[in-house]
C-alpha cells in the first residue's frame, strides 16, 4: 500500500461520523488533495466552540462563508459580526469561476452556487434590524463590568437599581440611570439616606463620567426599547434552512466600549434564555466573531472574564463560539483550551517574534505522521488549512492539511440595491425599528422634582401670607385701640362728676 492510500484511509477512518456533518474539504498530502479524502466535522461536536486563524489574505473569511452555509443548509441558524462589511454577500448565489470547478474536482465534491437566508443587524445608524437593549435587563452586575467600577461605585449601581425597583421606575435608556444618580445625591438625597444609607456625591460623579464615556462612542443608541429578542436569532426558512444573521459592525471598530457592551449583553441574555440541552446532536446557533484579535486587544478584564465564564458554560445550551483571527496566541490561554474545531490557515514567518509564535501554534495541534506542522503553516496556499476537530465521542481527529470547499454565495458585499432589498424583504425591520420613548425614571424623577418644587413654592407664598396677615391684624389692632386719657375723659362716670359740678355753679 502506498503512503498516499494510507493516508487516505488514515482520514477516512479519522473522520467518519455516524450522525449529520458538514463536509470542510479535502485531505492533502505532499501538497496535494487527496480526492474523497473528505474531512467531515459533525453536527454534535459543533457547540464544543472553536478557531478559525491565519495571516492577513490566506481565506478566514472564505472559511466562516463556507461554514456559515453549510450550517444554514442543515437548519442551523448562525449570527456573524462583520467588522470588514464583507459578508453581506452570502444572500446572493457565486456568479462561479474555472478555478471554482477545478478546486471542487480535486476534492471530489460537485458544486453548486447558492444564496442563503440573511437578516441584516445593525448596533447604529447602519441600515438593518436594530439591536438594542434597556439598563434594566442589563442589570446592575453587567453595567458595573463594563463601566468597570469600584466596588464602592458598583455597590451604588445596586442602590440604584434596588431603589428603582422598590418605586416602580422603569431604567430603559443612560438617561434614565443618570437621572437617578442626579437625584441620588440632590433632591431625593434625604430619601435615599433614609431608605439605603449616605451615597457618596464623588463617587456618583465618577460614575456619571464614565457613562458619559459611554454615550461618547454611541452607546446611547444601544441603550433603548424595543429589546432585541434573542429568540429572533433562530428562525427557520420556509425551505427548512436557518437563517444568516450578520450583524454590521464597520463603524465601530475604534469604540470599543460599544462593542464590549454589546457582547456582554448578547452572551448573558443567550445564556439567559436558552434552555438547557445536554448533549444534543446538533446545535441551536453558532456565533462566529470576526476579527477577534481586535475584540480581546481592546477588550476590558470584565468582557475577558464573562467570555471565559460563557465559552465554559454557554456549550449546554446548544450555542458554539467561533473566534476568527490572526493568530492563536490572540485569544486568551483559558479560551483556546475550551476550543473543539481549529482551522488554520497559513502563518507568515518574517521575523523572530512570528517564528516564536508558529512554533508555539504548532505545539497546540495533535502530532501527525504524515506532516511536520511547523513547516505545513508557512508553506499552505489560499484556501488551505491545517484541520483539527472532535469526533463524535469528544475524541480529537487527525491533523490534516484539507484543501478547503469554495462558498456557494458570491465573495463580497451587497450593492446598495441589492441590500435595499433584502431590508424590504426583512419581517424584523418593522418589530424592531420604531423607536419607543414611553414614560421612564427620567420622566417620573423630573414630574416629581417639579411637583415638590412646585409644593415648596406653594408653602412658601402661603407662608409670606400668613406673615403679612399677622402684621396688617397687628397694625389694625394697634390703630384702634383708644387712648387713656381719651377713655378716662370720654367715661361716663366723668361726665357726669362734671356736670353735677357745671349744676352748682350755676345755683
């Protein structure tokens, strides 16, 4: 037997799977692909989360595209967060190519151009579905990670929002948060005192800074109703194919507050939300993170800590995490250990640093007889990757080099028609869009200060007239009251000892 047939079977049996999969590719050995040799990942290790890395230009994009499909094709729904803007295309069938054709002969799989499912979201101005979520569902734990607080200050977000609770004052916008941090330490100071002890005027205005920090990268357009329900994440065609959510997330790069606030959001209310499914043969949504090294460069210690705790717990309810990147070493140790699927593609070796870092990705993937990894990750195409995923039974399968499967939909964006389109075809657009500003703590908190205030006044103007009362009674009693003199010669014992004396005097 031949090398290349027992590496073909070494494949074969590495990667055959008794439930539903999703076939990556081709095997390849001395460079080239091995025809048949497919490497399947299946269905029920895809919530196990995972890695898609490589240099700038070497096909991660393509990669996500191509795994996007092929679970939409399966009736798993998918949400993608495009900070390139350049997955829109998945809505629109590949136009095909001569390379197309040959690459899929190699492979030994036909193929066939295709359009998906899309739903267009967006977390700005951007046209789409927007995302939005109250302070109330954030709650005061979230809020205080990503406003990363004191325990001092985080102790009075709780204040806040039990004090809200207690009053039925609905927190729905940063508006309303700080209209009650305001009120905290002004008019309603003495209430608060009473109720949950002295709030510290220093520390709710490090606060206030730090919201206001918040609202400086749009964050106030986040912050709102209607909520985005989760729910609406895992719909269903009527073809049976799940839908392609693909979040647009080009004009946030440089904020990102916004973007961790987001994600915190996102993971706790998924998490939330979704039921408990055990080891189930399928997932219920995979969430692929584009540009990923940006998310945990820019990230705070809070975002860092809740996706660690998610990508440990989040699996049990059928959601996998997908991080897309340069290199392994982007992501955080604790959450590369926690990753079931790797897919890397090429790595560029042009200085001491990138040596270092091929050898250290090297060592994350299981050894093969057939490749000497390091030297397979400098020297992979575009569309090639270094394949390593989880067997039915949690086992890890042989390492292989796979000659990657093009994606059916076309490669690049939209045009302005065409994503006006899909926006008319959208049935969340309407659900979601309509801003609502209904009465809230901002609203309630200003009619109560105007009411007291009105009440002050109104207690004061009758005190003033009460006083000017008292002095026009005093006045008026002062006037009226007769002299002494006046009263002895006016009596009339008086008049008459002088008019017995008048009558003598004249007999």
């Amino acid at each position: 037997m031949s090398t290349t047939e027992k590496f073909f079977e070494h494949i074969e049996k590495g990667y055959t799977t008794k439930g539903d999969y999703i076939t990556m590719g081709a095997g390849m050995f001395n460079g080239e692909a091995v025809t048949n040799a497919f490497v399947k990942v299946p269905l029920k290790t895809l919530n196990r989360h995972g890695l898609i890395a490589g240099a700038t230009g070497t096909g991660k994009t393509k990669t996500l595209q191509v795994i996007s499909e092929n679970l939409s094709e399966k009736g798993i729904p998918v949400l993608l967060m495009d900070l390139k803007g350049d997955l829109s295309g998945i809505a629109q069938p590949s136009p095909g190519h001569p390379k197309i054709d040959e690459r899929h002969e190699k492979i030994g799989l036909p193929f066939e151009a295709k359009g998906f499912p899309v739903e267009i979201l967006s977390l700005s101005e951007q046209d789409g579905v927007r995302l939005r979520a109250t302070v109330s569902e954030f709650g005061p734990v979230l809020l205080s990670r990503i406003l990363d607080l004191s325990v001092t200050q985080e102790g009075i977000v709780a204040v806040v929002f039990k004090y809200c609770d207690d009053n039925k004052l609905p927190l729905l916008d940063l508006k309303d948060f700080k209209k009650v941090l305001q009120y905290a330490t002004g008019e309603g100071k003495k209430e608060f005192q009473d109720a949950y002890g002295r709030i510290s005027t220093s520390s709710t205005g490090t606060i206030l800074r730090k919201i206001i920090e918040l609202e400086q990268q749009g964050a106030d357009l986040f912050f709102g109703e209607k909520s985005f329900d989760v729910e609406d994440l895992v719909r269903i065609d009527e073809k049976g194919r799940g839908y392609i959510n693909i979040i647009r997330l080009t004009d946030i790069q440089d904020r990102p507050k916004l973007f961790s606030t987001f994600m915190l959001s996102l993971l706790a209310e998924i998490y939330a939300t979704f039921p408990e499914q055990g080891d189930s043969d399928r997932p219920e949504l995979i969430l692929f993170i584009d540009e990923a090294h940006l998310i945990f460069k820019e990230a705070s210690k809070a975002l860092l800590d809740q996706i660690e705790s998610i990508v440990k717990l989040i699996r049990s309810k059928g959601i996998g995490l997908y991080f897309v990147t340069q290199n392994p070493t982007d992501v955080p140790d604790d959450v590369l250990a926690q990753l079931g699927l790797k897919v890397q593609h090429a790595l560029r070796a042009f200085t001491a640093k990138d040596r270092k870092a091929i050898k250290l990705t090297a060592e994350n993937y299981p050894d093969s007889e057939f490749y000497d990894t390091k030297e397979v990750l400098t020297s992979l195409g575009i569309g090639e990757a270094l394949i390593s995923a989880l067997d039915e039974k949690g086992r890890p399968t042989p390492l292989a080099a796979t000659l990657l499967r093009a994606p059916m939909s076309r490669m690049d964006v939209l045009t302005d028609a065409e994503l006006k389109e899909a926006l008319g075809k959208s049935k969340l657009i309407k659900k979601y869009n309509e801003e609502i500003d209904r009465e809230s703590a901002y609203e309630i908190l200003n009619e109560k200060i105007e009411k007291a205030e009105k009440e002050a006044e109104n207690e004061k103007e009758r005190e003033e007239k009460q006083k000017t009362s008292s002095r026009r009674t005093s006045s008026s009693r002062r006037s009226t009251r007769m002299n002494p003199v006046v009263k002895v010669l006016t009596s009339a014992t008086f008049i008459r000892g002088v008019l017995g004396v008048l009558k003598k005097v004249i007999r």
